[in-house]
C-alpha cells in the first residue's frame, strides 16, 4: 500500500521562503501564509436569502531588492510552489527598479518570534447554522409585526471571519496570529405617503466571539427601530442652507473621523502614493505639528491594542508590534499612520504599525487603526454629557446613525448624512426630522467642537468595509469615540 506523502507544514515552507530570499541577494523578504474563513448570513423579511461559508487559503511573498519591491503570490502550497513564487518575486523586484527613482528605504524593526489569538467566549464557527437563520428570522417576524403601521420591509445579517497567518521575515521573526471577528445588525423600512424611511440598529463590528451577539439585546431593540422608522417616514424634511448646532452621538460621529482623520493621516497618501483612488492628503508633513487641526480640547489616538478593536491584533503585516500613539494631540496634528517604508521617508526611527493586507493574494498598505476621539478634558472644561450637551442646546439637531456621504480628493470639503435626526429646542427633544446633511471643511469642522462627552459615553463603533487601493483592498477599524458638540454647522437637505 502507498502511503500519501506527508502534510507540508507552513513553517517549514516559511522556512524555505526565506532561506531562497536570502539567497537571492535581497536586502529584505518576507511571507505570509494565511487561511480566511468568512461566514456570511442576511435574511430579507420572511426568508433567508443569503447563506455563505467559504475558507480561502494561499501565500504571498514580498521581496526588497536594490531598493525595489517585488511581490508574487499563489493559493498552491507546496514547497515547489514556492520556490517559483520567490522567484517570480525577485524577477518583478528586477523589473520595478528599471523604472523607480527612488531607492525604497525601511526603518528597522525588532526580531519577534510570538504568537496572538483574539480573545473569544464562544468560537463563533461551532454555533449551528439553523441557531443563526432562526436568531435573523425572529427579528424580521418582530419587525413586520409593526406592517399595519407602515413598516413593510425587514433585514438582519450576521457575519463572522476567522484569519490565520503565518509572517515570516528575513530579519529573523516567525509570528502566528488568529483573529476573530464578529458583527450583527438589522433594520426596518416605513412606507407611507409615497416616501420610504428606513431605521437600523447594530452592534459594532469587533474582534469578538459569537458573545457579541447578544440575542437578548438584539430583540430588546426592536419595538424602538420599528416605532422610529415609523416616525422618520411621517416627520418633516431637515432644513437646507441654513447654519445650525449639531449634536453628534458616537454611532454617527465614528463615519466623519474616518473619513476626515483617518484617511487624511495615512501617510502613503499624504505623499501620493494613493492618489489614483480618493484622493491624497490636504494633512502634508509640513504641517506637522503646526496645523489646528481641532479645537485644543480634542484628541485622538490610535490604539491598535484596545480590546475588541476591529483592527486590534498583535502585529502587523510587517511584523511590527501593535502599539498606540497620538495623531491630533490637543488639537494639533502630531503624527501619522506609517508603515516601514513611509516612516522612513518622515524620517523616523521605526514604523507605527499600520501595515495591512486584506488577503494573501494583496500587498501590504498604509491602512487606518483603531483611531477614536478620547473623552473631553479632566478639568471639565468643554466636557459634557449627551444629556447635558442637548439641555444647554437653545435650537439644533441630534443625530444618530450613518448614512450618504461624500469628500472630496483632498479630504478636505465633506457633506455626511444619518440615520436618524431629532430636532432639539430650548433644551429639549422634540421629534424627527428626516433627510437631513451636514456640511463643512475637515479643519472649519472639528475646530468648531464646544463640547467633548464623558469617557462613561464612549463607544467601539467601527466599520468593516473600508476600501482603498487598486485593485482595492478591504480593511476594518474600530473608531471608539464620545459624543459631541458642534456649532455653527452648514445643514442642507439629502436632496
């Protein structure tokens, strides 16, 4: 009898990867081996119309040879495979420097032989199938028991993604991580008068087990998204060109410091590496450490250690260690989102972190952490609650939830919408709006925050579809952030 041959172990082709590197002659190399297992559910009113289960596995070698990178990658694994993908690497390296004029630098890093496994409750893979389509089947039967009312459509999803990777380097470090994910949510449409309103409610995207679910909590939250899209549909349309104060509550708040924080930061776009997908960076280094970037009471920082973050792990695609660190401290532009290469260039003596690849098959990018607004000052100063910003509000406007946005190529003009609007007079709550934007520039914007919520207030919302790149490549990130209060804000109708 034949015996099939052993199973090639990923280290061992690690290994293999880089001892062919080094021979090559490169001054840098590295591999990452890496398995995604993504589960997908979406059910739509009675019925579950979306069910996918799929594992995607292969590796991707990244070679530096006389200042010029080289990349190949295949889904194959075997020792033969790769032996030909490092050389398909090194030939690509040979080509790129016939038209680079710059030699690419990289900062040094440390030597890290370690492990990282997010830290879950319950593995989110061994709930059963029919146990999930039951969970998004009672929520859609709770919505559409509102149907008499208005409410005429229903949607639930919940998605999980397990990713397992190996990174290896020439410079020594062997790292092996595996990260969780977890994220529901649902939502309801109002019909009525010929206009259609919809309202969602979801609990953050995070790097959780399936405990993050919390069914009790998702039922618990039906009666008031049916009754507020029942509402928005009958409420009168937000007022257009006219200045008012916002009152933005985390869930809204998480959309506009991504787009006009997050992206602005990323280094590579800020030299105009990026410039051929949304744009470059208004945020250049010359401005570094001068720019008001917000008012002195607003800070924000990186975090890619924080519990649960979406982007939390232990290293990044460069084998960097997770660490955090300041982008606007005091309102002032301090720093950036780098990896090894673009650190180099700012000058700095080693990268923060923000390598990250969305597949095995993509090459590493400057990509967003966990980067939130910390809570407002110790002192009290410009700090307040929810409830303290909207009594001390004479006329302005609540908002909750994300919805239609746009900024332009530069990250520097925005317009963003929500999910729900509530007009606030004399200190009060005093019913809905719908339709309703807002508009301003990224600097006009965030100097114009009065007041900064409590860390009691603060909230992990997040996003797990951020694209960038081409082809474009898909990232999360956990934007934990408090209330706040912004005055002398341009509204203008959805229309």
């Amino acid at each position: 009898m034949v015996q099939a041959p052993a199973k090639i172990q990923t280290t061992e082709l690690a290994t293999l990867a880089i001892d062919l590197i080094r021979q090559s002659g490169c001054e840098y190399g590295d591999i990452r081996l890496c398995t995604y297992h993504s589960q997908n559910l979406t059910a739509r009113d009675r019925s579950l119309n979306r069910l996918e289960d799929k594992v995607n596995s292969g590796f991707g070698v990244r070679v530096l040879l006389n200042g010029s990178w080289g990349f190949a990658a295949s889904h194959r694994q075997s020792l033969e495979e790769v032996a030909r993908i490092v050389a398909l690497a090194v030939n690509i390296a040979k080509g790129s420097r016939l038209s680079q004029r710059t030699p690419v630098k990289l900062v040094p890093v440390e030597t890290h032989r370690d492990s990282y496994i997010t830290p879950i409750e319950i593995d989110p893979f061994a709930v059963p199938i029919g146990e999930k389509a039951e969970l998004l089947l009672n929520l859609n039967e709770k919505l559409l028991s509102y149907e008499e009312r208005g409410v005429k459509k229903a949607a639930s999803f919940l998605r999980f993604s397990k990713e397992e990777k190996i990174f290896a380097s020439t410079n020594d470090s062997l790292i092996e991580q595996t990260i969780y994910r977890s994220y529901p949510g649902f939502s309801c449409t109002a019909i009525a008068n010929s206009d259609a309103q919809s309202r969602s409610y979801e609990r953050p995207p995070l790097n959780i087990g399936y405990e993050h679910i919390n069914p009790t909590d998702l039922l618990s939250q039906v009666e008031r998204v049916a009754e507020e899209a029942i509402e928005k549909v009958y409420a009168p349309k937000g007022p257009a060109d006219i200045r008012s104060t916002l009152i933005l509550k985390p869930t809204n708040l998480f959309l506009t410091i991504h787009e006009s924080v997050g992206h602005p930061t990323e280094l590579d776009r800020v030299y105009g590496y990026e410039s051929n997908f949304a744009g470059t960076s208004f945020a250049t280094t010359d401005k570094m450490g001068k720019l008001q970037y917000a008012a002195p009471w607003v800070n924000f920082k990186c975090d890619r250690t924080q519990p649960g973050g979406r982007s939390t792990m232990g290293y990044d695609d460069e084998g960097v260690k997770s660490q955090e660190w300041y982008v606007v401290k005091d309102g002032v532009l301090v720093d950036y989102l780098t990896d090894r290469e673009t650190a180099y260039r700012l000058g700095r003596g080693s990268s923060n972190g923000c390598a990250f690849a969305d597949s095995w098959s993509s090459v590493p990018m400057v990509r967003i952490p966990n980067l939130g607004l910390e809570a407002g000052p110790d002192d009290g100063s410009h700090t307040a609650t929810l409830d303290e910003m909207i009594a001390d509000t004479e006329d302005g406007i609540l908002i909750d939830g994300v919805g239609s946005f746009s900024i332009d190529q530069q990250r520097r003009n925005f317009q963003f919408g929500g999910d729900a609007f509530w007009q606030v007079k004399k200190g009060k709550v005093v019913g809905m709006l719908k339709d309703v934007t807002y508009h301003s520039m990224t600097t006009d914007f965030w100097n114009s925050v009065d007041a900064v919520g409590s860390v009691a207030e603060r909230e992990q919302c997040g996003t797990n579809i951020c694209g960038k790149g081409e082809p474009m490549q898909l990232a999360q990130m956990t934007h934990s952030c408090v209330p706040v209060r912004v005055r002398d804000i341009v509204i203008g109708s959805a229309s």
